[in-house]
C-alpha cells in the first residue's frame, strides 16, 4: 500500500529495518547517545538553526510538540497571542492558547485565501506572541512566513512555527525569519515513524519556556534533562531508532533541499498528468512542494474515489471541514517512485 496521506509517509526499508534494533531503557546510556544524536541532527536539518537554536524530542504526534510550544512559550500576562489562520491548524493553536486559559486574538481568512499581510501588520501592536502555520495541510498552502517574520522582527514580537508538515520539505530561515520556535514531527517530511515529535527553538529562550498550564507538555523541563543526556518520561525508543535512521539517510540523500526537489518533481508531475484528465488543483496558486488539494472530479464522491484507489494499492486523504465535499488531498513525501506516480494516475484516470 502506497500512502498519500500527508502523514503517515510509507516507510523505506531502511527506516523499517530500524525498529528491529535491540530493545532499550530509555534510562541506559545507549538511550543518552541515541538521543543526543537526534537532538543534534535535528538541529542540524537546516544550516542556520545549528549554533543559537536546540531541539527538544518529545514523545506523541505532531500536535503534542505544537501544543507544548504553545503551551510553554504563550505567557499569562493579559496580552493576547496573536493567530492567523488560513485553515485547521491555525485554528487548531487558537484553540489550544483558549484552552489553556490565555488570551487570544485570530486573523481569520477564509481557507483558500493567503495571509492578508495589512490585516495582521494593524493587529501586531501589544501582543505577546504570533502563532503561524508554515505549510497548511488543509488546502497544501505554502504561508508567506518570510512576509510575517519581517513585521514581527518590526514590532518585537516572537513567532511560534507550526512547521509540522514542511520541517525537512521546504525552506525554513531560522535566524532571518527570527523563529523564536517551530515545532514538527518525525513521519512526515522527515519519513520516521509516528510516534515522536519536536520542538527547535532559541536555546536562550528555552529555560524561560515555562508558561505550560500542563506538567507533561512543559518544553523548559525536557530541555534541561536532555541537555544532561536525560529524559523526564519514557519515550518512544523504536520511534526514535527510525528517526535516528530517517534523519542519516535524508542527510545521505543531500539533505533538504535535496528532498524539496524530489517533492516538487512528484507534484509537477501528478499536477500535469491530472490536469490532462480535467482534475484541477483547488488552489490557483501557492501550493506548497508537499501536498497539493483537487477538485473532485465531477459526479464521483471523496468516498468512490477513495474506495477504487484503495482496491488499487492507494490510500488518498479527504478535505477537512468544510471542504470535505468539495475536494482530496495528494501528498508526495515518503517512499514513492515514478512508477508508483504512473500507476496512480493510471487508477485515477
Ligand atoms: C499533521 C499536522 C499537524 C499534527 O498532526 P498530528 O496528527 O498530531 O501528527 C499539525 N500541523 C500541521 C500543519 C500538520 O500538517
């Protein structure tokens, strides 16, 4: 079964071959070296994030590093953090920064818009914080984070990345954009296995992360015990040896921009070959390299569409929220080739 699901990816060999490493106390001192490698080839994923940024691992999917970003970097001090959101996860952190009992403010946009840059430049002033999305699963839009980086550096105010589907996949600037913090996982762009997820942030603002209304997600605790080689709760060990795998063979790939290439060429590739069977993308434009959303073709459901892949040896991924009837989703991260492509559209046709 090829997956195009953005997250879970299908598996390499290799990757999978990973979890068969010997079990493991997340207390011995194999543990301490296997984390402290991943620590440092996360951090290392990207050329400017290596010297003034650290990683901190964290056991759960990608919404669990999301929340304790927001959770520990979101102060109570009364002025709210500032959201914008153009799709679920943006709506997503909103609701977590709610939930935790702190002030909130959203940019609303509707789901197939771009972030409207006048609209959040006029609601910069006296907030503590912005959360933003960097690639938004829900329609594959690639947020203009540069734009928003260059008015929050304007305004002093930190930015809170949810990078979760684009860590490893696209461009991130960790020092031009200022990132205060981004948070991912490991089974998307990366291709692990679920089950762990990070957060790479300032290391100067990492010991001051203590804003968690909640013991588990409090990113300041699990940066200092990792820093000391050690860890506050069990983690996921076999998620971490495919990580640790999943991070070595990206790196013996030619890294990331490597991998975007790779990427942009699959969704080139599914774009032209649907677009010459009258299935257009659901955006005019701004795709990201990862993920790209298409209309329905006309007179079929999500449902048929996904059943018939599906008896094909294809799991395709269905719109959220109000879109759900209107289009589905084709990611390209993971263990395909050209000939899985070729065999898919075939399905599709
Ligand atoms: C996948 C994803 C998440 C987190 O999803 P999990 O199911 O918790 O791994 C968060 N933000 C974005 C943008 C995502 O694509």
């Amino acid at each position: 079964m090829k997956l195009l699901n953005p997250g879970p990816v299908t598996l390499t060999q290799r990757v999978r071959h990973a979890l068969l490493r010997p079990d493991l106390c997340h207390r011995e001192p194999e543990f301490a070296v296997l984390q402290r490698e991943i620590l440092q080839r996360l951090s290392h994923v990207y050329d400017d994030s290596g010297e003034r940024y650290a990683a901190v691992l964290l056991t759960g999917s990608g919404t669990a590093a999301v929340e304790a970003m927001v959770a520990s970097f979101v102060p109570r001090n009364g002025r709210p953090a500032l959201v914008l959101a153009n799709g679920v996860y943006g709506e997503r952190m909103a609701s977590m920064v709610e939930r935790h009992g702190k002030s909130v403010e959203v940019v609303r946009h509707d789901w197939t818009e771009p972030l409207d840059l006048a609209r959040i430049e006029s609601r910069l002033q006296g907030c503590c914080a912005v959360l933003a999305v960097h690639h938004e699963t829900t329609t594959g839009r690639l947020n203009d984070i540069a734009a928003v980086a260059a008015r929050c550096r304007q305004a002093g105010v930190p930015l809170l990345l949810d990078a979760v589907s684009s860590f490893g996949g696209e461009e991130i600037l960790f020092e031009e954009w200022n990132l205060t913090a981004c948070a991912a996982t490991a089974n998307k762009c990366l291709h692990g296995v679920p089950g762990v997820s990070f957060v790479v942030a300032r290391r100067d603002a990492l010991p001051e992360a203590r804003h968690s209304p909640c013991l588990y997600l409090d990113l300041s605790n699990y940066y200092v015990q990792q820093q000391k080689d050690g860890s506050p709760f069990t983690q996921a060990v076999h998620a971490c040896y495919a990580l640790h795998e999943a991070l070595a063979e990206l790196a013996d790939a030619g890294g990331w921009k490597q991998r975007r290439e790779e990427y942009r060429q699959r969704s080139e590739f599914l774009r032209s070959r649907l677009a010459e069977r009258g299935i257009a993308p659901f955006l005019e434009e701004g795709h990201s390299c990862i993920l790209t959303s298409y209309h329905l073709p006309s007179g079929q459901t999500y449902e048929q569409l996904h059943e018939r892949l599906k008896r094909a040896g294809f799991v395709i991924y269905a719109g959220q929220g109000g879109l759900s009837d209107k289009l589905f989703r084709l990611a390209v991260m993971g263990d395909l080739n050209v000939e899985d492509l070729d065999r898919l559209v075939a399905a599709i046709g």
